[in-house]
C-alpha cells in the first residue's frame, strides 16, 4: 500500500502511516443514506460524534472483521458485546447450523429453551425464573412493567448516563446513542409516559434514598456497571447501598446486565460484586450473536408473568431455536475454567498500554477494566458519573484517537460514551499489534492537542 501522510478528519498529520482506501464503503453508505435513517439500522453506528463514514463490513472471523474494501481491523466492538467467544467461532457455528437443519422457528416450546435458561439460573442464582424475549429493550421494559405489578407503584428510579434499551420510559437521560448524539429526551416520547421516571446521579445512592424515601417508588434499575456512558464503575459499596435501600422501601431492585452479564464475570456484576437484585435482565451474550435477550429473578415475582400469571409479555420470535442452540454453545464455552482470567488479563493489558502511551505523550487519559470489559475517557481525572463523562471528556481528543485506530486498523465504538470489549479470540499477537495502532494514534492526538 502506497505510504502517504496520514490525515485524520481532524486534519493532523503524522509522517509514514499508510492511509486506507474505503471507497466502497463510502458508495454504500451514500446507497444507503437514501433507503434508511442515517443509512443506518441503529443510530451510532452511523458514525456522527467522529466523523467520517462507517465501514460496511464483509466478513468477522475470530477476533478480527473485514471491509467490504479488503480492509481488516481488530474488533473491540464485537456487535457491541454479544461476540464473547469472537466472529464466526466453529462450535458456535456448527450449534446454528446444526440447528437450522432441523427448523428455524416453531413458535412452539423447545427443550433448547430450558437448557438455556438452566444455564442462566443456575449461574446467577438470583434468578429462580426467566423469560425469554428478542431484544435488551423488551427486557428491560417487560422488566419494569412486572416491577409494578409486583409493587403496585408506578414509579421508576433510573440513573443518568445509564442505558436501558429505547423503550418510552427509558428514554430520560439515556447513555448509548442517546448520548453520542448529544440527544434532548426523545421527541414522541409523550410526557404523561416519563412522568413516573426519576432519575439519579450514577454512583449517588444518597439521591436514590431521598427519592425512595419521597415516593413510592417501584423498582430501582441500574447498570450494575455502567458501559453506556463510557465505562464507569460502580464505587465501593454503591450496589450494596441500592440493595439496602431497596429492601428497606419494598422497592425492586433491577439489575440492568444486558451487558455485564456473562461479560464482567460468568456470573455477572451480581457475581463480582455479591449483590442479590429482585430481577435481571440478560441480552448480548446470552444470544450467542443471534436476538436473544431475557429477564428473569425471584420465583414470587416470575411467576406473575403471563400465562402462569397476569402480567401480559409476549413474542413471535421470543425463545428463537437458532438464538438459544447460539447461546448455550457460548454459554457452555466461557464456562470453561481460566475463559475470565484470561480475558481479565487482556483487558488489564489493553488500558495499561494505552495508559502508558497517553503518560509519555502527556495526554490526560484515565482508563477501566473489569472482566472482557474495558474504557478509557480522554479526562484528566476518574469519571464517576455521566455530569463528570460530559464536562471532562475530550470528544476532538477521542475522534483523532478513533480514526488514528481505525486507520491503524483497530477498530473501536464510534463515540467516547461507549465501552470495549475482548473476546477469546483475542491473542498476544493481537494485543500487540493494538499496542503498537495505541501507540501512532496517541501521537496524532498529540498533534491535535497542540
Ligand atoms: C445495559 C443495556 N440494556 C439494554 C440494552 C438494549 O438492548 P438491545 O439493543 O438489545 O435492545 C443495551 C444495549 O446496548 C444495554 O447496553
């Protein structure tokens, strides 16, 4: 490839790195624009906060993916989560195809739903129940409405910065791509409908008791790590002091682990942190790649949802044969001994070697790691919370950074309110070559920064 001076959409220039070519990309995503929103299925991979055009990718294959312009990257994304065991990982395909063979969707009960759910509750054991659905969204939104039945209130106390899928009530300062785009609450989402949201700061369990203390409040739902304003962890004692108040109002705790779970340890952040939540809900993981989600918990509240209570939830492709034969074969390989001490260990080096770049370049960077999860915020100190993420963070730093990478040939979520993740395909040679893409993009942000 012909060596050019590298230009990165913030118009800094570095000597001698190889610029990629992606104009396929670029005519399909021009296609595209005139057929979907934004030429896009889900909003923040249409790469807004940072500029430039998505790469329309071809193939995945262990830990890497491919552009339709023959260009190869390491993948971080792992379709933002699901891919623990990486792209196109045999057994997984073998359990789909297998699967395939012998129908795609019944529409009836199959035994593969409750092996999967047999491998849920008996590695969370918070949860006695579960149901199945299609999305992270249903769950978290099915998840609420059984928190009032149970409860009788109507009230909900989210945190801001924290995702929940894009149901009505949730969309109330929402983290993800609501935050990439520097949305206002949602248009359409009618006020009646978010008048029973409260929200919280992220880590102030001190507003959580005045608001549980104030109204009655039906469920209190977090990310137990928060991975959708950017990574932030929980502070000491933060969980349990939600769990106390809870128990203490008659409030439901909700674990919102569509992203943590089977991700920050097998079991969870209620594993890696010994907090017991009423209800959880799964997705990513737990679907292998394919639409899975689920939620699930106490047997008193489970047994409320319809038929075997009145709790009305349903869906045609709820419980899909292809997603659950994906996610038990996933589930069965991560549940290998040493799968999360060695993604632990990658991570640990992933933010230690970015770490190490931004000091010697005297870039302000803080980073986190828990379990195949990682983040960094171009912030001068610790983030704590989504008030901290969006008065601190160096959003023209992190697009240099991003598009450096991407260049580089690592790639990254398109916005500094995302996470990272790594998957077992994950090896020491691709872990040094992103070393080496960290070490060329922090010199671009340098040249940015000055
Ligand atoms: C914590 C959390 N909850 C819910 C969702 C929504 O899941 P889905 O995109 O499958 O609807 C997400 C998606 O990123 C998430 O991270």
């Amino acid at each position: 490839m012909e060596r050019t001076k590298f230009m990165t959409s913030h118009t800094s220039t570095i000597d001698d790195v190889p610029t990629r070519s992606f104009a396929r990309s670029e005519r399909m995503f021009s296609n595209a624009q005139q057929l979907m929103p934004g030429g896009v299925s889900s909003p923040v991979r249409a790469f807004r906060s940072v500029g430039g055009t998505p790469r329309f990718i071809a193939h995945g294959q262990g830990a890497s993916i491919t552009d339709v312009d023959g260009n190869s990257y390491i993948d971080y994304v792992l379709s933002w989560g699901p891919l623990i065991l990486g792209h196109a990982h045999p057994a997984v395909v073998a359990a789909i195809v297998e699967q395939t063979r012998r129908g795609t969707t019944f529409g009836a009960p199959s035994e593969l739903e409750s092996e999967l759910a047999a491998l849920i509750t008996h590695t969370m054991p918070a949860i006695e129940m579960v149901r199945f659905v299609s999305s992270g969204t249903e769950a978290a939104m099915s998840a609420i409405r059984l928190a009032r039945a149970a409860t009788g209130r109507s009230k909900v106390v989210k945190f801001a910065g924290c995702y929940h899928g894009h149901a009505d009530a949730f969309l109330v300062q929402a983290g993800s791509g609501v935050a990439t785009l520097g949305l206002p609450d949602s248009p359409g989402v009618s006020a009646n409908v978010v008048a029973d949201t409260l929200t919280a700061p992220f880590n102030d369990a001190n507003a959580v008791e005045a608001l549980c203390a104030s109204q009655q409040v039906a469920a209190v739902v977090v990310e137990p790590v928060a991975g959708n304003m950017g990574l932030v962890l929980p502070q000491p004692g933060f969980l349990q002091a939600l769990r106390d108040i809870c128990t203490r109002t008659g409030t439901l705790l909700i674990f919102d682990e569509v992203m943590t779970g089977f991700r920050v340890a097998l079991g969870g952040a209620q594993e890696l942190y010994g907090i017991q939540p009423d209800l959880t809900c799964l997705g990513k993981v737990i679907g292998g790649g394919l639409p899975a989600a689920a939620y699930g918990g106490r047997r008193e509240f489970m047994m409320r949802v319809a038929p075997a209570g009145p709790v009305y939830q349903a869906g045609t492709l709820s419980g899909n044969p292809l997603a659950m034969a994906a996610g038990i074969t996933t589930l069965r390989e991560i549940s290998k001994p040493g799968v999360f001490a060695g993604l632990g260990r990658m991570t640990s080096a992933l933010t230690s070697a970015l770490e190490r770049h931004a000091t010697l370049a005297d870039i302000p960077l803080v980073t986190s790691a828990v379990g195949s999860m990682w983040g960094f915020f171009f912030a001068p100190e610790p983030i704590h919370n989504f008030a901290e993420a969006k008065a601190h963070v160096n959003s023209v730093h992190f697009g240099a950074f991003f598009h450096a990478m991407l260049n580089a040939g690592v790639s990254l979520a398109p916005s500094a309110f995302e996470s990272a993740f790594v998957s077992t395909m994950h090896d020491d040679q691709t872990l040094a070559a992103t070393d080496h893409a960290m070490g060329q993009a922090i010199q671009v942000v340098r040249e940015v920064s000055r």
